[in-house]
C-alpha cells in the first residue's frame, strides 16, 4: 500500500496540472467528476465499477440469506428510494493466460489482466454471463456505464501495475467499448451513454487518450469526486472495514450536511484487494445517513442533467441556457467541465459552439464548417482570412445575428452582470456569457437559415 499511496500522493498532483490544462479547450467529451449544487435542494450520484457480480457477499450466513452482491446492492438502493450509475464490464473470462496474483495486493484478481470477481470465477461478473443482475439494473431505474468490455488498462501504469497488459492503439480502445455497447444494445435493448477508464487510465500510448475513444462512443467520461471506499485491502478486522467505510462519510455530514451535494461517489460492485465485500455492509448505512441529511441519490447521468457543469448553478443568469444547450448535446464545455461564463469568446470557439453535433468538436473541424456557412463570414478579416484565436467583438456577433437570423424573432444584448459582482466589461470584446442566451435561442427556434 506503500507505493500505492505515493502513487496517488504524485497523482493528485499531477491531477490539479491537468485539470487546468483540460480548461483551456472546449470539448466534446468532458471529466465529470462533480457539478455545481443547486439551490435548496441536495443531490448526490452514486456509482459502482466492476459487476454485475454474482459472488456471495463474504462474510456472510448464506443458510438465511441467498442474495449476490449486486442483488444485496440493489436491495439497498431500492430500499431508499436511490437510483445508481453501475460502471458495468462484459466479462474477463478471455484474460487467460494468466497467474493468481498476491492476496492483499493490487494484483489479486491475476498479474497480467484484471478477473471480476476472482481469478477463474470470471463466470460470476460481467453482462456477458450475468444478464439477470444487468436487466434488474435496468429494470429498477439504474444506469449502465461502459467500463470495458474485458476491463483491461487503456496504456501502462507501471507504478503499481508493473506486469499487467493494456492497449497501445485507440482503435484497440474502441473495438473493446464497442464490445460491451452493442452487447448491452443487442440483449438489453439499453443504449450507454457514460464511460469510465478501467483504473482511470487516460493515455493511449499511440498519442490517444480516452477522450478520443468516448468521442467515437458519444460518450460523457464519468469520474467521482468522493471515495466511498471498501476497495483495499482489509484492516485485519471485517466490522472495522465496514465502519471504515461509514465514520468518513458520517463525520463528513457532521461537519457539513452540504458537503456532498453534487458530486459523484464512487464504489467497488465487487470485492476490495482481501476478496471481502464489505460495501454489501456498509452501503444501507451510507445511504441511511444521506437519506437523514436530505439528500437524493441519483444515476450521473440525471445530476449531470440537472447541473452540467461544475462551475456555473442555477443562481448564474446564464444557468438555464447552458444546461438546455449541453442537454442538447451541443459542445459548450471544457474538458474539466467547466463553462468559464467570463471567459472572452474567441471565434474558434463559437465556431465549435455552433457546430452541428456530428461535425467533429475541435476548432479545425467547426471551423471548415461555420466557413462554409455564407453567415460565418462575418468573422473574417480583411484579407478574408480566420483567425480561430481572435476574440468576438460585439459588432461582429451583431452582424451574425442579422445574416444568420434574418426575419426571425431572435433578441440579443449583452450581459450586464448586473448584482453579480463582476469587473467592469471590455466593449471590444465578447464573454462566453453574452451569447450563450442567443444561441439558445438560435436552436430552440431553428433560426439559422
């Protein structure tokens, strides 16, 4: 664990690094790891990676009580009235051959690829062989995410997965996601939408990441912002697990009743590094304590309907444009999903914001786009040349308005920010702000011509 919590030590700040990177780009797919809580309510999503699993919780007095773990978990949440995500695979029985891995380590389930729920029990997880537990999943209002089909590493992690195997191309990335899409389409009739890397793995060695591979998939990149735990190994003691897994969350309550509202907690459907399920245990006490402190539990993908971004909520004038327009699956976010309302607009980046949903998300794509619409040419200088960089004056969008909106009931006025406390406005030049109540406006009444 020594090397592991190094590891993640290094990582959280290389984490902070690119996260501020991921805000310098608008992008089709996003890092959802929380969103912006809303006003007098509290909403949390919960997710669990891995299952569906068939295995018996451990411990646990099957003479009284038959259920798997995924019945167990769901059982819970249904108890409270609490939707889920479920991170699901398609199954790892073909991650042969293979050795056992070192209990209490990280290689437990096998040294070159992962086995759910256990080395050569591979038959117990995955919608492959437990279609069942994915159609109850369904069934019941939860949401199915791809997690891999054969959950293996998009590119190496060598720091703590020295032997274990991973992909070296994207098209190896997609082939595997679309495996376990059309699985779930073809025997559950269920489209997915949401993706999570297996062991959060981003980049591809052939200069791809993860985000390239859910762009293909039309997927959003599901994160978490909380640790609901139960995944290393045991303390020594199974009752002191389980209260490992509730004193934080409770105490964190305590501290603050609003502290989770908007994110996204994570959780194993499968056993911790000891091959002990203590989440089978510990997970009606979490939620009991969420259901005390007023909170719904929901699937990602209705918090991220609710609240798309993690930095604008519905006190932002602009709150409602931007989440109608994200829910129309227009690209307007940064990849650490931030809106950046007072960020200056630049025409690259209204060319993207504007581009129809199957032209490619990036500035050279919309922009080959917006400059075959006759309306776009607003934008260019006077040697009719685009400069993707330069920022959007309001004259500019003006004229836009006029030639692309002709006849049509489409006001506009820039944002005055007018209670918010905001620096005084540069009339040369745009924010994202200004506009985004026009272009929602532009596709309610498909005004562009």
């Amino acid at each position: 664990m020594f090397i592991y919590d190094a590891a993640r030590k290094i990582n959280s700040y290389r984490k902070i690094r690119k996260k501020s990177i991921a805000g310098q780009h608008l992008s089709p797919v996003r890092r959802i790891e929380r969103t912006a809580p809303l006003k007098g309510v509290r909403y949390v999503a919960m997710t669990f990676d891995d299952g569906p699993c068939a295995v018996a919780p451990s411990p646990w007095d099957s003479s009284t009580d038959q259920r798997k773990l995924t019945e167990v978990i769901l059982d819970a949440l249904n108890k409270y009235n609490a939707r889920a995500t479920f991170n699901v695979i398609g199954t790892t029985e073909d991650n042969y051959p293979d050795k056992r891995g070192s209990l209490n380590s990280f290689s437990w389930g096998g040294l070159r690829f992962d086995h759910y729920p256990d080395f050569q029990k591979d038959s117990l997880a995955g919608v492959k062989n437990q279609l069942g537990l994915a159609s109850r999943m369904i069934a019941e209002g939860h949401e199915l995410s791809n997690h891999g089909y054969r959950h293996i590493l998009f590119g190496p992690m060598r720091l703590v997965y020295r032997q274990r195997e991973y992909f070296k191309k994207l098209q190896e990335v997609i082939d595997d996601l679309w495996k376990l899409h059309s699985l779930v389409l073809k025997e559950l009739n269920y489209t997915i939408r949401l993706a999570r890397p297996p062991h959060y793995i981003d980049k591809i060695p052939d200069n791809h990441s993860a985000y390239d591979a859910f762009s293909h998939m039309g997927y959003q990149y599901i994160a978490a912002s909380y640790d609901g735990g139960g995944w290393k190994a045991t303390c020594g003691s199974y009752q002191k697990d389980v209260e490992d897994m509730v004193r934080p969350l409770e105490e964190a309550l305590l501290r603050d009743p609003s502290c989770l509202n908007g994110q996204i907690i994570f959780h194993k459907d499968g056993c911790n590094m000891s091959k002990q399920t203590p989440v089978a245990h510990s997970l009606e006490k979490q939620l009991k304590l969420l259901s005390e402190a007023g909170y719904k539990v929901l699937t990602a993908s209705e918090l991220i309907a609710l609240s798309p971004f993690e930095d604008i909520d519905d006190s932002d004038p602009v709150f409602e444009s931007a989440r109608y327009l994200a829910g129309r699956g227009f690209c307007i976010g940064y990849r650490n999903n931030t809106f950046q309302a007072d960020r200056v607009l630049t025409k690259g980046e209204l060319a993207i914001m504007l581009t129809p949903h199957n032209v490619s998300g990036h500035v050279k794509g919309s922009a080959e786009w917006a400059l075959l619409q006759p309306w776009f040419k607003v934008f260019l200088d006077s040697k009719h040349r685009f400069n993707p960089d330069e920022p959007v004056s309001a004259k500019e969008f003006e004229s836009f308005l006029d030639k692309a909106c002709e006849g049509k009931n489409i006001s506009w006025s820039r944002n005055d920010n007018k209670g918010l406390g905001m620096g005084a406005i540069n009339p040369a030049r745009l924010r994202r702000r200004d506009v985004i109540d026009a272009l929602c406006l532009i596709d309610k009444q498909n005004s562009i011509k």
